[in-house]
C-alpha cells in the first residue's frame, strides 16, 4: 500500500507535476460527513445541508507555513446554504504566484433520516474543468449517524492535475446531551493512472460546553494507511448558530512538532425550528 497522510490528499489524487496547483477546502480538513451542517457542509458533504432545516453564510481565511518559515495567505472560501440549497467559492494562491478558483454548487435534501446530496464542482483555468460529488447521510439513532461521499465523479483535469476518483465513509456519535462527540472517517482514491487504491484515515473529538457557554474545542488526528500519524488539527471555537473559530494544524517534521497552517472562519446563521 502507499504511505500518505490524510493532509496530502490532494496530492495523491493527481498524476502529474502540476500537484501543488491543487488544494482542497479547508473545512474538510477539520469537519467530518457525518456531523457537519449548514454553509461549511457544502465543502465536506452536500447531503449534511440538509440534515438542519437553516440558513447560513460562512467566510474563512487560510494561511499556511512556507519554505522560508512565513506564513502566507493561502486561501479563502465563502459559502451559502439556504435550506439545503449551497453556493460557494474557493480561491487558492500557490507558490508560484499562480491562483486558481473553484465554484461549488450544491443540494442536500432530507427524507426522513436519510439525506442524500449532490455537489457541482467548477474550476478554473485555460477551459472549466467540472466534477459531481454525492453524499449520503443516514441517522441510525439520535446522536448516531453514518455518511458516504463520492468525489471527482468525471476526474476532471485541472490545471494540468488529474482530479482521481475516490470516496470516503464516516461514523459520528454525540453523547452527554451534546457535550461529547466522535468522529471517524476513511478515505480512499484511485493511485496514479488509475493503478491501485490509497487510503488514509481521520478521527475526530468534540467537547461542547452547552448552549449557556457555547464554546467547543475539537481535536482531529489523520493518519496513513499504516496508521502513522500524518497531522493533528485543533479547533476552538464559540457559539452555535452564529460562530467564529481559530483552527491550527501541525506535524512533526525532522523531529520537531511544527505548526503548519492557520485559519480563521466566521459564520452568520439561523435555524428555523
């Protein structure tokens, strides 16, 4: 098997050079299918827009650590979720001063316990490149709930990087009214040229303080598909409907524990009961 830490799927999922021409959101870096919802869930799983009957804007800002040891703004993503309905816009700066940008339109529906959800994705470049995502979202029991997405349906080729398909599958469970959540996700993707099957895994914790206190702190873990720890991300942040959070990441990199990227988000939302 091949060894890749979560945090490197991108990569992995290209087949030329031009690899670090793509980056995927960053809410699907500390958010998981199976517990997300409202504007951030357009970017990690359509299906889960539909899980909460709301209306949500949400921004957020990325910097990430450099060759030099800067920190230099990376990318930025806005998103909207209007029962269900999703718009959203990713722009990505690289190193070599080139960008790209990525529209995202989705739709999350659902029925019963079951959600289901499908995602457009637009890319630029010298021709718009799309793919389709399609999620699903199945609550067993209250506080119990499993998720499957489907990515890069039509492995578009952009900026010269092959787009591979590839799915993930994830378990969430929310105890203590709330106040303690489990995450846990596995990803999959098609090697290069479509040879073989690279995995990697992620696992999640959630403690909320209550809706008195609305502050939560989350802890994310990824590993490789030998189980070697690839990154750890922290998140806190404060309030429900309406939130802002700080989110870090780090790895160990000859030895040393090093913070590799940062980000800020901010959300405005309403929940219709």
């Amino acid at each position: 098997m091949t060894r890749m830490p979560i945090g490197l799927l991108a990569v992995l999922l290209v087949a030329s050079p031009a690899a670090a021409q793509v980056r995927g959101a960053r809410s699907a870096d500390y958010l998981f299918g199976a517990s997300t919802w409202g504007a951030r869930a357009l970017w990690v799983n359509p299906a889960a827009q539909g899980m909460v009957d709301e209306a949500s804007l949400m921004a957020e800002g990325l910097v990430e650590r450099d060759g030099d040891g800067d920190f230099p703004f990376s990318q930025y993503t806005i998103g909207f979720n209007s029962r269900g309905f999703g718009l959203g816009f990713r722009r990505d700066m690289f190193p070599n001063d080139s960008a790209g940008n990525t529209w995202r339109f989705g739709f999350g529906r659902g029925l019963g316990t079951l959600a289901i959800g499908a995602a457009l994705n637009m890319y630029s470049g010298p021709e718009t490149e799309r793919s389709v995502d399609i999620g699903l979202r199945y609550r067993i029991m209250s506080g119990l709930n499993l998720a499957l997405l489907f990515e890069n349906i039509g492995q578009p080729v952009v900026r010269d990087s092959a787009l591979r398909f590839g799915g993930a599958a994830g378990v969430s469970w929310t105890t203590l009214q709330g106040a303690l959540g489990l995450d846990l996700e596995a990803h999959g993707n098609q090697g290069v040229e479509g040879v073989g099957l690279v995995t990697a895994y992620r696992g999640g914790l959630r403690l909320n303080m209550g809706r008195s206190l609305p502050l939560a702190l989350q802890g994310v873990l990824e590993l490789d598909d030998d189980f070697d720890v690839g990154r750890l991300l922290l998140a806190l942040s404060f309030g429900h409907e309406s939130l802002a959070a700080l989110v870090g990441g780090g790895r160990r990199e000859d030895g040393t524990s090093r913070l590799t990227d940062l980000s800020l988000v901010l959300q405005a939302g309403k929940e219709f009961r």
